[in-house]
C-alpha cells in the first residue's frame, strides 16, 4: 500500500469542484462513459493494427447501480491502467491558477471540465469517495486498486484481477441520492448515452409472458452504436430517415425534408437535419438540434455553431472538430466553427435547390410549411439569400405559386408605374382585406399573399434586393392610386366646397380617430367612402412596435385616410343636400369672411417690404384683429358644418359602410349602423 497527494497547487479542488460546477453534477456519468467508451476503442485500434493479439472477447460497457452499498459502477472492458498511468493521467492534474479560472468559468461546466481534463473528477460532484480497480491490457502487468476520499490525499496498491479493464466504484455522496435511482440513471444514460459506438449495458431485459412482466436475465444495451448520422446515405430509405427523427421527437409530426450532412474535408462533420412541420408559431422551437462529439451528446444548444436561422431545425449534428470546451463567444468566432456554419447553410440551399428542381410540384405542397425557414435564412443570411431566390417562391391569393423571376414577368406589363417602378401589391388578411383585393383583381392586378410572420422583414430586404420594386398593400390606397401610370387630373371640387365637406364628413368620424379626408374622383360605380392608410404610415407603425424604442411613431394613434368619391351619386347629394339645408347660413357667413379677407390681404401688402420694427403700431394691431376675426368666423362655419354632418345619417352611413368594409366597426358603433340601417330599409 501507498499514499500520497494529488498533484494540484491549489490546496483542495474538491470542494471548488463541487461548488462551481452544482449546476451538471449529472454529466460524471457522461464523463466516465466516455472514459470507458475511450479505452474501449483504444483497444479496437491496438487489436486492428496487430499491437494487441488476444482475444478481444464481449466489450460492453456495464453500469450497475447497488442501492443498499450506495454506489454507482462503471466497467469497460478496455485498455485499462498500469500503476504508472495511474500516477500520470489521474494523480497529475495540471491545475494552475485554477481559482480565478474558476471564476471566470463558472457557469460554463463544459468548459472547466473541459480544459482541466477534469473528466475523471467530475465524479466527485457526487460521491464521497471513488474506487478505481484497473488491470492494463499489456503483458505482465499487475491490477492496481486507487482510493480517494475527495481529499488531494489518495491510497494506491496492488491487487488481484484476472480481467484486462477497468471499473470504477462510485460512493454516492448524501446530497446526490437521487442518482441511487435506476430510472435516474436510465434516464441520464439514455440523454447522453444513447448513440455511443460501444455497447453500453444497464439492468436487463424484460419481458411480457402470460400477462406478467419477467427478467429474462439477458443484458439490456440502452444505446444504439450506428445511429443512423453515421451510415451511408445511400444505404438508407425515407423510412430509416424518419424512424430516426421519431427515435429523436416520438411527439414530433412527419418532417418535411432531411438533409444527410456528411463532410471530411476541411472539418469533419456529419449528421441529419430535419425541416419539421410547423403548425402554429407555438411549434417553433429553438435548440432542436443535438450536438455530438464522436456520438457523445454534448448539448442541444447548437448557437453559433449552425447558422441561425437553422436553429429551428431539427435533427442531429456530430463534429470531432468543434472545439466544446471553450466558451461560446470564443467559439463564435472561431473560423472552424465559422466554417462549419456556413456549409451547413451552402448544403441546406443545395437539398432545397434540389428538391425543387426535382419535384416542384411537392416542393409547391410544402412551401407553407417551408416558407417561415427560408424567409428567415433570406433575411439574415446574405449568401443564403442568394442560393435561396432561385427557389424561393412568391404565393398569390389564387394560392397559385412563382418564383421570384417568373412573378416579374407576369405582373411587369401591367404593375409598372409611371416612374418604372414595379408595383409588388399585396395582401396580409384575405379576408379583411377583401375588398381591396376585388377591386385590385377587376383591374387586372394580382395580388401576393403576404401573410406571414416574417413577411415584413421580407419585404423589406426584397425591396432593396429586387431593382426598381416597391411592395404596397392593397388597401393602402384607392386602386387609382396603388400603381399610379399617369399624373392625375386635379378633382374638380372647388377648394371651398372641399373644406365644407370635409367639416361635415370629420362631423360623424367617430370619436378619437385620426382621419384625413381627401376627395377623388372615382366613378359612379366605386364605393362612396373608402379608407386607407398608406404604406409609409403603417410600415412606420409596424417597425416601431416590434421596437419599443423607436417612440415617436409607436405612440402616434393610426394615421387613416378617409377618401370621398365625389363622383358617386350619394357623395353628390350630400353636397347639394348640404346647400340646400345650410346654403343660406354658410353664404351669410361667406359673405362676412371674404370681406374680411380682403382687409387681411391689404394689410399684409402695405408691410410686406418692411421690417418688423417700421410697421406702425397701428397696422400691427388692425392685421391681428382681422386675422382673429377671420378665424372666429372659420370655427363657427366649421361648426356648424360639424353639427350638421354630426346628425347626417347618410354621411354616417357611408363612413359605418367603409368602416366595415375594412373590418373596424366594432361594438356599440356596430350596433349602432344595425339600428340605422334597419331604419332606413324602407319597406
Ligand atoms: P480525458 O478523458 O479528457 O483525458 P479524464 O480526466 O476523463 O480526461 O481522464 C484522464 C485519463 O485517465 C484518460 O486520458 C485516460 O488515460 C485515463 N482513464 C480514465 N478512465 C479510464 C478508463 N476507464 N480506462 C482507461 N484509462 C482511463
Ligand atoms: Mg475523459
């Protein structure tokens, strides 16, 4: 027997161990599997260049756990240690200035573990005390027996074992109970466990027969050694591919598609993704995907290493070359990692590109469900971008489907404006946007179908990418207006007679609502009133509520046009009824007004050329009390218009009437045009 000390500087990493990595205690199990998975394959290698000539014989891993001794064993069958090895690869742990690295590390256990070869000792987040019996493959070697009691001191000595390999004994510490329990260890095997290359065993098989369940004795393998990452695309079916993905999600719906990724030149990586079927926004998850190295699961945090926007992929990568142990911001930028990143994303275009190539017509079925990916990848993904617009497909609201150069052919007779700018309209609700949409398709427009959740940051990247293009959406202005081919003639409404009307009409606008009346002329058979509100306004609006911070627009209430039609016959009669009613009063009014106005005018002559300081007194005061006046008598015609268009039930009727054809009359307003409605069905 022997004793001595651990060599570490620092006087007791045990409980340093314990206390910054509380938050993993589980992964010693994934450390000494990997451990015994390691000294398994090392034998492999020995016995397949001839370094190694017995009888390799059954290799599984066996992990036991005795509940009533309190432990957890782990035995391979594998290279084992000479006492020698011992004393260099356990008892030696380089470990300076481990404190402050400590620190700064604390939360990234992969990362201390990582760069300490701390493997071995991460079992003492959860025991007390450990055992290691190992008995080396080489010849004449003798089986040692290593104790340690979670102090830097340790006791070593010879022991008899007639098997190479290696076990190693875990006394379960009181606070790591938990792990004493076969589920909990089942569960943990099967989390970072499960497609491990060696065998490994945990408890046995059991078995149904005459309705009762027994223990057929027989060893029960919790992992599978070929997953399917590592065979050969070409030895396997659609049904392997999907087997594997409810292996990996037995909740998940059927997937899209799977890209097989299989490189060994300049990094080696393998694995499978998966475009999952998304049906509702609650569906998309983050982190979906695992991370491997060499078949260990490491995590399903794969930021950083996958680009982005395939985080919301699902499936699995393994890569020998992504270096794990380090933190994420040094990983992000590193130009392996960068490299990896951007094959995966070159491959993902090239399978979409080739499934569209191939098939269109399934690729045409799966865009709904495809599109969120790609519009993501376009979005934040320049050379995606440029892969992803050969097959990108625009949807129009006949659900019929194009790509982005097939939809410039078709709408580029007809969607040019007068300053040659391609006029992409669309629309983000079919059904609220009905109307629009008619009206837009009488005119032989079509119209795109622009309704999902990322549309607008594509429509916005699209508008700098596609030359001369502007998207605008059906309903943010009279038709006359959305592709505007030649300058349009001045309405012929007087200027007065527009601001009179416009009384009348702000008169009945509901209450709180910022509206602008504009008037147009736009036959006898277009709606009376329609209300819009312009591309610019709305996209303002929309930007700023995604970003709190841009304040002034997100607080400004909805800016919406309310457009007259002055050439339908029921605006006309609102406007002679108007003369008829308050013809007189308003000309009354006119008529001290424009006196008024004159006197105003002359006033503003005679100083025009002159500093304020030369102007009498005089003048001053007589151009500011005509100029009251003139106001005062402005509010009281607006009044009274405002009065008279308050109680119009016509006026109020036409505005109810665009309002709902837009989807905004609501609550008591509603009730309201029932009532008035049903009145005026005369019978
Ligand atoms: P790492 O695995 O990163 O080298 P560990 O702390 O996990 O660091 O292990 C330290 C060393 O101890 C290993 O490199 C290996 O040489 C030796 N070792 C640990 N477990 C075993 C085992 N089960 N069989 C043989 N050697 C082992
Ligand atoms: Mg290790």
């Amino acid at each position: 027997m022997h004793k001595g000390k651990i060599g570490v500087t620092t006087e007791n990493i045990f409980p340093i161990i314990k206390k910054f990595l509380y938050s993993d205690h589980e992964i010693f199990l994934r450390e000494l599997i990997s451990n015994a998975v390691d000294a398994t394959q090392k034998l492999k290698t020995l016995a397949s260049v001839g370094d190694f000539s017995d009888e390799l014989g059954d290799l599984n891993i066996m992990v036991s756990v005795d509940k009533s001794a309190g432990t957890i064993t782990i035995s391979d069958k594998g290279v084992g240690m000479t006492a020698d090895e011992i004393e260099k690869y356990i008892n030696q742990i380089a470990f300076s200035g481990a404190e402050e690295f400590l620190e700064k590390y604390k939360n990234q256990t992969n990362a201390i573990i990582g760069h300490f070869g701390l493997g071995f000792y991460s079992s003492f987040m959860v025991s007390d005390k450990v055992e290691i019996i190992t008995k080396s493959f080489k010849e004449g070697t003798k089986a040692v027996h290593w104790t340690c009691d979670g102090t830097p001191d340790y006791d070593i000595e010879e022991v008899e074992r007639a098997e190479r390999g290696t076990d190693i004994i875990l006394h379960i510490n009181e606070d790591s109970k938990e792990f004493l329990d076969d589920f909990k260890v089942e569960g943990l095997l099967k989390k970072y466990c499960r497609y491990l290359p060696i065998p490994i065993a945990f408890g046995t098989e059991k078995e149904w027969k005459d309705g009762k369940e027994i223990d057929t004795q027989k060893a029960k393998i919790i992992n599978d050694v070929n997953p399917l990452w590592t065979r050969k695309p070409v030895d396997l079916k659609d049904e392997d591919y999907q087997k594997f993905y409810h292996d990996l999600y037995p909740a998940a719906e059927e997937p899209l598609f799977n890209i097989h990724l299989n490189v060994d030149y300049p990094f080696n990586l393998t694995g499978v993704l998966y475009f999952p079927r998304i049906k509702t926004n609650f569906d998309i998850q983050k982190n979906k995907i695992q991370l491997y190295c060499n078949q260990v699961y490491v995590t399903d945090s794969v930021e950083g290493i996958v680009p982005e926007f395939l985080t919301l992929l699902h499936g699995v990568i393994d890569s020998p070359d992504i270096p794990l142990n380090v933190s994420r911001s040094y990983l992000q930028s590193d130009s392996n990692v960068k490299k990896i990143s951007s094959h995966i994303s070159k491959k993902v275009a090239d399978r979409l590109q080739e499934i569209f190539k191939n098939d269109r017509a399934q690729f045409e079925k799966k865009w709904d469900d495809l599109k969120l990916f790609i519009t993501y990848g376009m979005i934040t993904d320049e050379k995606f971008y440029e892969r992803a617009e050969k097959f990108s497909l625009f949807k129009n609201v006949d659900d019929k489907y194009f790509t982005f150069e097939e939809y410039e052919k078709l709408i580029k007779e007809n969607q040019t404006d007068k300053n040659k700018t391609l006029i992409y309209l669309y629309t983000n609700n079919k059904e609220e946007q009905h109307s629009y949409i008619e009206t837009a398709q009488n005119k032989g427009y079509d119209v795109l179908m622009m309704d999902g959740q990322l549309d607008p940051h594509l429509i916005n990247s699209l508008e700098s990418k596609l030359k001369d293009s502007r998207f605008v959406r059906v309903d943010s202005d009279v038709v006359e207006k959305l592709i505007v081919k030649e300058d349009r003639k001045e309405v012929s409404l007087p200027l007065e007679e527009q601001n009179d009307i416009r009384s009348v009409f702000e008169g009945s606008l509901p209450e709180k609502s910022h509206y602008w009346v504009s008037f147009e002329e736009l036959g006898e058979t277009s709606n009376p009133v329609i209300i819009t509100q312009s591309e610019f306004m709305r996209r303002m609006k929309d930007m700023a509520a995604m970003n709190p911070a841009a304040g002034f627009y997100g607080s400004m209430p909805d800016s919406l046009n309310l457009v007259v039609n002055v050439s339908h016959p029921l605006v006309k009669s609102i406007i002679e009824k108007k003369d008829k009613k308050l013809g007189s009063k308003l000309e009354g009014f006119n008529n001290q007004i424009k006196p008024a106005q004159a006197k105003s005018e002359k006033l503003k002559k005679t100083t025009k050329d002159k500093k304020a300081e030369e102007i009498p007194q005089a003048d001053k005061d007589a151009l500011a009390e005509v100029e009251k006046e003139i106001n005062k008598l402005n509010d009281e015609k607006k009044a009274l218009l405002k009065e008279y268009g308050k109680d119009n039930k016509l006026v109020k009727q036409l505005i109810d009437l665009a309002l709902l054809s837009n989807n905004m009359l609501k609550g008591e307003e509603l009730s309201r045009f029932v009532k008035r409605s049903v009145e005026l069905i005369k019978p």
